[in-house]
C-alpha cells in the first residue's frame, strides 16, 4: 500500500536539493508556457491551499482567506518565493499528517477524498521540482518509491482524462521496459526527458 504521506515528505525535499541551484529565474522550463519564476509561483499556490481546505474549508472560503496572498505571489522574485515556499512547506505536511486520508475535500470540480488530492499534490510537487532542476540543466532524480507511485497516479488519473488544457500531449518513446518510471511519468504529462535537462 503507497504511504502517501511519506511521498509528500519526499517530494518537498527534492526542493531542498533544487531550489539553493537556481540562478536563473526567467529561464525557460520543460512546462512551456512557465518560466522557473512562474513554476515556483505555482508551486507555492498550489500548496497555501492545502491547510485550509483540509480544515474544511470550500474553494470560494479559503480563496477569500488567501486573497492578499496570491496576490502578492503574483509579482514576487525568485528569491521572495522560496522564502514563501520554505514558509508553507510545514504547515502543509502538517495538515497532511492530522487530515484522515477517508475524509473529503471540497476541490474546484467538486468534492474528492483527501488520498486523492494528496496523491495529486505529490504529483505536481515532484514534476515541478523536475521542472525547476531540468531549467536549471539539472538531471534530479526522484527515488524508486516516488517514481513509482507518481507513474500509477498519471495512469490511473490520466487514463480516461487527459486534461489538454494542462498538459501537452504524450511524447512517445517512453514506455518501454528500459525506461524510468519517471521518464514514463514525465513523457505522460507531455514533457521530453531526452531534450532536458539542456546544459
């Protein structure tokens, strides 16, 4: 059984590996349409969410709480943004570690159990950080466990939905026996792992 909870922990320490490299915050990134800056704004928005919609809380309430917040995350710099990112990253994982992976969370398409979003932060935490290493000609590698577990979630969640409003389409070539389940992963949510990290 995937101990998400532990996932989550790891995901966010592969940002303690990457973000100490960054030096160049406009450069271009494997999601085409962000710069790091932009990946690690939203990063850090995705995660101010977490605490209060695990308390409870419905998109429209914890919008209201954090309204000043992701406004300013909209101008800061690179350097600003880690430090909101080192800022969140415990109350986050706390709010995982005291949140029932039974309960129910109130998401913008809906009602979802809490495993569900939690598998779907661990995702974005790892692809991400990805993002941010690859942009910087880093090659970050992610562990066995991780690679795994954000595999069967892009299959699982992605299978019946590809949600082209997000990603760009699959790049073939990465499902073979000799490929990473991490390359696979990437290649899935239209990523090439052949054309990054670009030193």
């Amino acid at each position: 059984m995937t101990d998400w909870i532990a996932l989550q922990s790891r995901a966010a320490d592969l940002y303690d590996e990457v973000l100490p490299a960054v030096t160049d915050w406009d450069a271009a990134t494997p999601c085409s349409d962000w710069t790091t800056r932009e990946v690690l704004a939203h990063v850090v928005d995705e995660q101010l969410w977490v605490p209060g919609l695990l308390a409870g809380g419905t998109v429209d309430e914890v919008a209201e709480d954090l309204e000043d917040r992701l406004r300013r995350l909209r101008d800061a710099d690179g350097p600003d943004l880690v430090g909101d990112w080192q800022s969140v990253r415990a109350p986050v994982s706390a709010a995982w570690r005291g949140t029932p992976d039974d309960d129910e969370v109130h998401l913008s398409y809906g009602r979802a159990p809490v495993k569900h979003y939690l598998a779907q932060q661990v995702f974005d935490l790892a692809v991400h950080a990805w993002d941010l290493a690859a942009s910087q000609g880093m090659d970050l590698r992610w562990g066995d466990q991780l690679e795994r577990a954000v595999l069967d979630f892009v299959r699982a969640d992605l299978a019946d939905n590809p949600a082209p409003q997000l990603f760009d389409p699959p790049v073939p070539g990465f499902d073979g026996p000799d490929v990473s389940a991490r390359d696979t992963a990437l290649a899935l949510t239209g990523r090439d792992p052949s054309d990054w990290p670009r030193l």
